[in-house]
C-alpha cells in the first residue's frame, strides 16, 4: 500500500445527534454493530445498510463499548447502567450486574470477557453464562479506561488518569508502566501487527506504543489538541485512530508516520473505531452517523 494513501471517507446516518453512536464492532453475523450510549439502544447496520435498531426497550444504563464474544454474541459495557451485557445476533439481551462503571471490555483467550471499572480502580471478568467476578488494581483514582487482549496471553488497559498502562494476567496479577509524558491521559488501546500495544493518549495528543516487556514509545500528533479517543488495527499493517477534538481519522505506520484525513462533516465527534466485515475500517460518530474509511 503506498503510504498514507486511501480511497474515500462517507458517511452513513443512524440516528440523530441525540443517541450517541460510541462504540462499534464487526459481528459474527457480517453485520455491523454499534452502541447508541444516550438512546440507551445497539444498532446493527447488514452490508446491504438495513439498519435496526435492538432492544425493543431500551437498555437500563447507556451502552458504551462493544466487542465480540467467544460465545458468538455481542458482549457490552453500560456504564451509567453498572452492567455488562450479552446480545444474541436475533437481539435477545441478558444484563449481569457489575458496580463500579464499566468501560472498555475485550474477548480473553481464556473464553472470558475482562473489562474495566473505571470507577472502582477494578478489572473485571465476566464468563459467558453470567460469573462476575474482579481484581484490584493498586493506587486511588487511576480510572482504568480500556482494554484489550494481548499477544502474551494476558490483558493490557489504559489508565487514564493514572498515566500508565496496565497489564493483567489470567490469574490477576498486574503489572504498571507509567507514561513519560505528564497528562497523557491514555484511552483507546489495541494489539498491533507488530506484537506491541497501541494506544492513544487523548490528553497529550499523542499516539504510543509499549512492547510486552515495558518499553514505551510516543509519538506526537501534527495538532496536540486532536484529542485521539480509540484505536484499531488496520488492513494495510498500520494502525488507524479517531481525533475526537478535530473530526479526523488518522493512521500511523508502525515507523511513526502519521497522516491525518478529515471527516466529511466538520465536529462530528468520532469515537469507536473498527474493521468492518467489509474490509473496510468503520467509526462512529457521536452526532449521529458512521464513516465508513475505504482504505486501498
């Protein structure tokens, strides 16, 4: 792929500005599914853009991040709701109690579903028939933010007001590495197609890196006050990201390179990023769309 190319960016209407698109993922059905975080719905968007929208009712707390289970549904956070969900790709949903707030969550390779509870400084597992169960982190008030699986068999998650990464393994034991730039306040997190960690550091305007032994590496975007907010592996070995702050989706290449493309509509506050069952990469927008990122 020649550098930074890309072919289009278009956006999709879902909802008005009002519900909140936030998160988004590729279901095991080829459909897209996306949490409405105010309308306190999910929606699934089929390839040929039927868009539906699940439960009838709407959910107790507003869903916010949203992953693939190994039990081939969806698996959800509700932070305001203190839950973790389950939804069946025919939009039956199970709700398992977990205080504390819950954020990021991610598949483990142990058939479990871990998340973060940003409130109580607390990651949480949740198996597929509803076992709740958790691990204290050390410190106060380190708001662990999001997470995800990682390619040593163990967990990785931002602490985003702890300036650090975390790293859990299947028994609960944590590991901390602190940041080198103050405030960085990191949020999204996933595995890159180098065997390292990536993340974004929302309050510093940076993108990182952390290999599984420690070693930390940032680099800076064109504009600090992008406010990148999550991160995904891409289809052309770099890594693609949203700027909340500025309505663009930027990549890096595993060197550093950064280029930055600008969303149609000028502070549509993109959030969740992700590869669609398309090929293409996919973010929500909190004003009420997806942008769909063909990249070439």
């Amino acid at each position: 792929m020649p550098e930074g190319s890309y072919a289009a960016i278009r956006e999709i209407r879902v909802s008005g500005p009002e519900a909140g698109p936030y998160g988004i993922t590729a279901g095991p059905d080829g459909a897209l599914w996306f949490t409405l975080v105010h309308e306190k719905r999910i929606g699934r968007m089929a390839p040929d853009g039927d868009l539906i929208l699940l439960p009838a009712d709407p959910l107790h707390g507003g869903p916010m991040i949203i992953t693939v289970g190994p039990d081939g549904a969806l698996s959800f956070t509700e932070f305001q709701g203190d839950r973790v969900g389950r939804i069946g790709v025919g939009g039956e949903v199970t709700e398992f109690a977990a205080p504390g707030g819950p954020g990021g969550i991610a598949a483990g390779p142990d058939g479990a579903l871990w998340f973060t509870l940003m409130q109580a400084d607390r990651i949480g597992r949740v198996t597929t028939d509803g076992q709740v169960s958790g691990f204290a982190l050390p410190g106060d008030g380190a708001m662990p933010s999001m997470i995800a699986a990682g390619p040593d068999g163990a967990l990785w998650f931002t602490l985003n007001q702890g300036n650090a990464i975390g790293r859990i393994g299947l028994g609960g034991d944590v590991a901390v590495h602190a940041l080198p730039t103050e405030g960085a306040a990191p949020v999204g997190i996933t595995t890159g197609p180098d065997g390292a960690l990536w993340f974004v550091e929302i309050g510093a305007g940076q993108i990182g890196r952390i290999t599984t032994d420690g070693k930390v590496t940032e680099f800076p975007l064109p504009d600090r006050a992008a406010r990148p907010h999550a991160i995904t592996a891409g289809p052309d070995e770099a890594l693609w990201f949203t700027e909340w702050g500025t309505a663009h989706i930027g990549r890096i290449t595993l060197e550093g390179r950064i280029d930055e493309h600008p969303l149609p509509t000028p502070g549509s506050e993109p959030h969740g990023i992700a590869q669609g069952p398309d090929g293409a990469l996919w973010a929500a927008l909190e004003t009420g769309a997806l942008a769909r990122i063909t990249v070439t």
